[in-house]
C-alpha cells in the first residue's frame, strides 16, 4: 500500500497578487504594463488560480511583464 504525504506551503507575495488579480479579473494588474505581452484568458478562472499556485508563469504575459526589465538591462 502506497501512502502519500500532503505538504502545505504558503504561497509567496508574487503568488498572492496574481491570485487577487485573478479572482477580481483583473488583467492589467496580471501584465503590469507590459505592452508586448499575451493578455491572460480569464475564461476559466479556477484553472487560472490553480496556475498561479502552481507557478504564477503559467498565466500568458505574467513572465513577460515580470522579466522585462531584465531584457532591457541586457542590451
């Protein structure tokens, strides 16, 4: 017999802003600005918030508004 632990975590502050962006639908929170980026489907929400615990990249254009300074420090 196979027997599983459970380990709870406490999701980080980045984790908890896209969860609250999500829930109040909220894309331009989610992009930060981003001008280039994929704006996030909200279509699905508990799928988007099961990404966001998961890892918040998982939602279309958080990663890119999140690492754009990085591209331009780069250059």
């Amino acid at each position: 017999m196979t027997r599983f632990l459970i380990w709870q975590v406490e999701m980080t502050r980045f984790q908890k802003k896209c969860y609250k962006a999500v829930l109040e639908g909220n894309r331009d929170a989610l992009v930060a600005g981003a001008a280039n980026c994929a704006m996030p489907s909200l279509i699905n929400i508990q799928m988007e918030l099961r990404k966001v615990c998961n890892h918040p990249y998982l939602v279309k254009g958080v990663e890119d508004s999140e690492t754009r300074e990085l591209a331009t420090q780069e250059e």
